[in-house]
C-alpha cells in the first residue's frame, strides 16, 4: 500500500492505446477520464510494452501521473489496478497486497466462438480462467453478470458488481437543418428520402444479413416505399452471410448503403435523421448502439435476446433476431404510423436519461474504495 489516505489506482491503459474504436474502446474513453478526475481516488496510469507512442496522446486527453506498473521506481506503486479488457501481465500483479479488478464485457466468445477468429476466442477464454476470487469483478450488465457466473461458479457473486453503461454526452437530438444534410453528404445518403439505421461493426454477430433480408421483404410488400437501409461500421470478420445477402437483393440493392467508419462526431447527426434505428445482433453484453439511438429520439427496433431487453426496455420494440419476416412487420408498424415513432421516440428519450457515464463511474469508485478501506482495516 501506498500509505495514502486515498487508494492509488492505476488504469491499464491497452484498450486505449491500441486506438481501435470498438465498443470496449468507448467504454473507456468515457470512463478513464473520469476516474481520473474523482476526488476520491488518486488516479494513474499504466502503460503496457509496445504502446510507448500512444502516450502522450493519452496523458493530454487525461493528465495525470504514471504508476511504475513494477510497484517501485519514481513513478511509485498502485493501490489498485483496473484492467479494461486482456490480461494484465503477471508483474503488474506480483505484490498480492495490490487489489484487482476487471471490466468484463461479455461471454460470447466462450458459448459462440465461431463468432470470433480463433485467436479472439482464445483471448477471451483466457481472461475469463484469469480471474480469481480475491478479484472485483465489474460486469456491464446483469446478462453478463449470470453468463460468468454461470461459466465460473467458484467466484463470488457479491464480487461481481454490474456496472450499466451508458450514451455519451454528445448523443442528443439534431435537426437537419443543423447536421443532417452534411452528413448524408459525407455517407453516400440520398437527400430526402428516409432511412432505416443499423450501426456496428459488420460481422457475423451483428446480424446484418438478416436485417438486410427483411428490408428487401419489406420492399417486396410495398414496393412504393422510398425507404432505404443504411448499415453503417468498419467490416469485421466472417462476412459471407452479409455477402450473399446483399446479392441476393439484386432489385433492392441499391437502396442498401454501407457507410464503412463513422467517426464520432457524425454519429449523433446519423442516428438523429434515421426514421429508426434497428439492432439484430444475435447477443450483446450490453448493446451501447440502441441506446444511444435512443439518446438522439430515435425509434428503436432490436433483438430480443441477451442484455439487450435490459437496456431497452419498453421503450422500444424487441424482435426475434432471426425472424425476417417480423422484422419487416415491425418496420412497416413504425413506416405507418407517425404516431407510433413519436411514443417511441419519447419513451426512448426518457429511457436512455436513466444510464449515465457518472453513476458507472459512481459505482466503480464506490466498490473499489469500499474494498480498499475494508483491507486497510484487516
């Protein structure tokens, strides 16, 4: 211990410093910033092999001092090492006074590894072994939460403490005349014509090839619909099924937009000029797109399996992820009906206001410090 009468807690810094904008990426850009920032807390940074060049970019997005992650030297100790995501390396972990904890996303890759590349599958396996009792575990859903404990009954549950996500800040309504109308530009989207949003990395998970086979069985029920489909996100792996869907398509395909990458600060203006937004992934440890959807007002069509009821709720329509044909239904209801898309579009505001970046932060600090006081006292 460091003797402070704050726990020094240092942030292992490998999701951010590989720089890919994943969904893991994001969980902690919102929240490494913050834990940085708490008054209850004396945050620093670890910095694995390899990722020297990232750290000056990360020190200026969050100042602060760095732990020597071997426990000794001018950069001092920790109290406390937070891992967002792959085991930390064992000298990280030597001195057993040093409390540990871990952000666990997810379980897909254990009962779906053909979802993933081998070597992602295994990557994952191998944080899960890793874990040990003595750990605080931080699980971002409750999905999540029965799913390893489910996996690994030896732990603790009262050790596993669920931490819901949240919308950034920046998600929030835009109108076209603000946003819309540049980003259509900058996406290949045609002007003034309405679209339906699905927003992930494509690969096989993400279910694409199924939202695109009830788009087209919408199209082929209503054929005057000038509704398009715009799938937005990198390409991913295992894409066959999104391939032969979109050749199967062949009258339909050029109502089919596929954005590659997004950046950031067009997201909220894509979401916010979608007629809706729909999610069909076949299992999420959370699912932050349908929320954010939400954020921006926008309806929200989703599966129906997994974490994902947990984050919408009412507040949108849960659907059969497989069901192509209910799909289309759904997206014909929402078409339809004006009236429908407005009571979603308030029950999604309202939804979407009950998750915030701050009480995650809240709950992280308020465990690990609990933990850390009641070690002190042993």
């Amino acid at each position: 211990m460091t003797g402070s009468s704050k726990p020094r807690l240092a942030l292992d810094t490998y999701v951010l410093a590989q720089g890919i904008k994943t969904g893991v990426y994001r969980v902690c850009d919102e929240l490494f910033p913050r834990l940085m920032k708490s008054p209850r807390i004396n945050g620093c940074l670890y910095f694995r092999d390899g990722t020297a060049q990232h750290e000056l970019t990360l020190r200026q997005k969050m100042p602060g001092p760095l732990c020597n992650a071997a426990g000794e030297g001018p950069g001092g100790g920790a109290d406390i090492v937070l891992s967002p995501f792959g085991v930390a390396p064992p000298e990280w972990l030597a001195d057993r006074r040093v409390l540990r904890a871990h952000i666990i996303y997810d379980l897909i890759a254990i009962h779906h590894p053909e979802y993933f590349t081998e070597a992602g599958a295994a990557e994952v396996k191998r944080i899960m072994d890793s874990l040990e009792r003595d750990m605080i575990v931080f699980a971002i859903s409750e999905c999540t939460k029965r799913d390893l404990l489910a996996y690994r009954p030896d732990l603790e549950p009262d050790r596993i403490v669920v931490i819901p996500l949240a919308a950034g800040d920046g998600f929030r309504p835009e109108s076209e005349e603000r946003a819309g109308i540049s980003v259509r530009e900058k996406y290949g989207i045609p002007a003034n014509v309405p679209y339906l949003l699905s927003l992930a990395t494509l690969e096989v998970r993400k279910n694409m090839d199924v939202m695109v086979r009830a788009f087209a069985l919408h199209l082929e029920s209503d054929p005057d619909s000038n509704l398009h489909l715009v799938l937005a996100g990198m390409s991913g792996w295992k894409l066959d099924g999104l391939r032969s869907a979109l050749a199967s398509v062949r009258r339909w395909r050029h109502r089919i937009i596929l954005t590659g990458f997004v950046e950031d600060q067009d997201l909220s203006a894509l979401y916010s000029q979608s007629l809706a937004f729909c999610y069909l992934s076949r299992y999420e440890g959370f699912g932050l797109p349908p929320l954010e959807a939400m954020a921006c007002g926008v309806p929200v069509i989703c599966a129906d399996n997994s974490s994902l009821p947990e984050v919408v709720g009412n507040a949108g329509m849960l659907v059969d992820a497989n069901d192509a044909s209910g799909v289309a239904a759904a997206i014909e209801q929402l078409k339809s009906s004006p009236s429908l898309r407005q009571d979603l579009s308030r029950s999604g505001l309202l939804r979407a206001q009950a998750f915030s970046w701050e009480r995650c932060t809240d709950l992280i600090i308020d465990t690990l410090v609990l933990e850390f006081e009641r070690r002190a006292s042993v």
